[in-house]
C-alpha cells in the first residue's frame, strides 16, 4: 500500500485540521502581518478539498519560515532562499500533492532571486507566497530588496541608494502564469487569491502584503487598499501581458507613495505547467516518481547507464 493512497480520497475538510497539536499558537510579534497570510492559508484548504495529508508547505528562513511550524501538514524548513527548489523537486516527484512553497522578501527576491526567476521561467505547478514586508525582519531591521529608496535601517543609516525591486514586474517578465498582489489586512480577498492560485495549473505567485511593526515602523500597514479588479478606475485584461505588465508598473510605482492597490494581475490558464512539458516530451513517467519508493519490484534507472550504452 502506497503512503500516499490518501490523496484524493476524501473531499470534505474542516479548517480546524491544518491547526497542529504541537505548537498552535504562533510566537509573531503582535501586530505581525504574518496571522494573515497563516489564516487566509488556512481558510484556503478546505475550498480546494485538500487534507493536511496532501499537502506540503516549504519555507525559507526568516519570520516566514516559521510558517508550517504553525500548519498542519507536511513540511520542509530549507534554509534561506532555498524553498522553491526543494518544493520544485517534491512536486515532480509526486504531483499529486498540493505544494506551497513561502518566503520573505528579502528570502524570495534577494538571497533565493534566482530561484524565484527560474522556477517563474519553467511554469512549475505550485504556488509560492512572499511576505513582503519591506525589512528584514527576523535579523533585526535590515534593508531589504524592496525597502523603498532613501529609507534608513542598521545597514543604510543614511538612507538606501537603491531603488526596490519591482516583483510582480518581475514575475510577469520571468514566466509566471499566475501573478497576485494581496495584503495582510484584506483576509477575504487574500483566501480568495490562494485558492486561485492553488487551483491553478503552473506557477503562482502571490506578492502578500504584510506589516512589520517592530523593524520597519516606517512602513504602512497597507490601508487603505483598492481592488484593482473591483474599482472603476481600473480596467486591464488579466489575459493579456502587455495591459498586465503597464498595471503593475503602475501598483508598483504606486505602493511607495501611499496607494496600494492588489489583486489579480495575470493569469495565463493555457499555458502548460514544467511537469506536463517533460511528460509529453517522455522525460518524465506519468506515474509518480514518489510511488516507486513502495514499488519492491521496481527496476530502478541509473543515469550513467545512459551515458555508458552510448559509448559502448
């Protein structure tokens, strides 16, 4: 029997189930944007009939990174700017599972940028949120890539000389078929985005808004905010790049002088996801790689039997 016959099996799920026994209560500072995005995950689950068993949270280090300490479910801690690889490699080798992959800013787009730039240019069938919270929380208030410029911390005390990184452009120019911005203090548009996100088949982005009041006091607590998606000043094709890259130059340009706007920025549904490409090339088996673990019969492949049957 395969451990992993309990995917798919059961439909009904309450959101109780993702709190685990162990360690329930999270230790983040009061006022951390962090309870939003750990709630809007929870509230996510049981709308995509996902158990606890079928899903696999992986996180970097940081604040963020004590994210599935505090959700029930499997779990990877990698370490910093490491989470989309190690999610990358679980969701090719058992696509069944719901993989989400979480990092901080200065986690996702600084030390693990090319992570994020690759995994976006592959279309990987997984969604990944970053708390972006403008600072470097956990190390104690470092400038981090989207501090904004001229802003001070420990390691710019004269103010930052750069400007911040534009991520959902980044995104968009990277790859990614499905891009999101939401906020910490908009948790239904925030559950509504995940489960979008996750339902989705290729890499999902989602740029989450969350505050930081003990290390960047400086910063909004992201209100109030506009639904691009909902308000009449706004009217852009999510289908189409060209209009969705001009609206998030515009969001991003946006944000750092007091106007945060979120929501759906590009969603491209027909693009084929990195593990379908390599199934229909043959590189890949249709049955989960994962499974051949519990396989006793199994012949397993060696690479460099490849290599040697050509040179013989």
């Amino acid at each position: 029997m395969s451990a992993f016959s309990a995917i798919g099996e059961r439909g009904e799920v309450e959101r109780e189930e993702f709190t685990p026994g162990m360690e329930p209560q999270p230790t983040w500072c009061p006022g951390c944007g962090d309870f939003g995005v750990l709630k809007a995950l929870k509230q996510a689950m049981p709308e995509v009939g996902r158990s606890p068993d079928e899903v696999l949270l992986c996180t970097g280090i940081g604040c963020s990174g004590k994210l599935n300490s505090y959700f029930e479910s499997y779990g990877f801690h990698t370490i910093h700017g490491r989470s989309l690889p190690i999610a990358r490699a679980a969701k090719l080798a058992n696509p069944g599972l719901e993989v989400v992959a979480a990092g901080g800013d200065g986690d996702g787009y600084g030390i693990g940028g090319n992570h994020f730039v690759h995994t976006a240019r592959e279309n990987h069938d997984m969604t990944y949120i970053v708390f972006n919270n403008e600072i470097f929380g956990l190390t104690k208030g470092q400038t981090s890539p989207t501090s904004p410029k001229g802003h001070k911390s420990k390691t710019q005390p004269h103010g930052s000389a750069k400007s911040p990184i534009q991520p959902l452009s980044l995104s968009l120019t990277s790859g990614a078929s499905y891009v999101a911005r939401t906020a910490a203090v908009n948790p239904n548009q925030a559950k509504e985005i995940i489960v979008e996100a996750m339902e989705h088949d290729g890499f999902a982005h989602i740029d989450f808004l969350t505050q930081c009041p003990t290390w960047n006091k400086d910063a909004r607590q992201y209100v109030p905010y506009i639904d691009v998606n909902e308000s009449d000043d706004y009217d852009f094709d999510t289908t189409d790049r060209s209009e969705a890259s001009e609206m998030m130059q515009k969001t991003e340009e946006a944000l750092y002088e007091g106007e945060v706007l979120t929501g759906r920025f590009y969603v491209d549904s027909d693009r084929p996801s990195y593990g379908q490409e390599k199934r229909a090339i043959g590189e890949m088996p249709e049955e989960p790689l994962a499974e051949r673990y519990f396989d006793e019969e199994y012949d397993w492949e060696r690479s460099h039997d490849l290599f040697l049957d050509k040179h013989k």
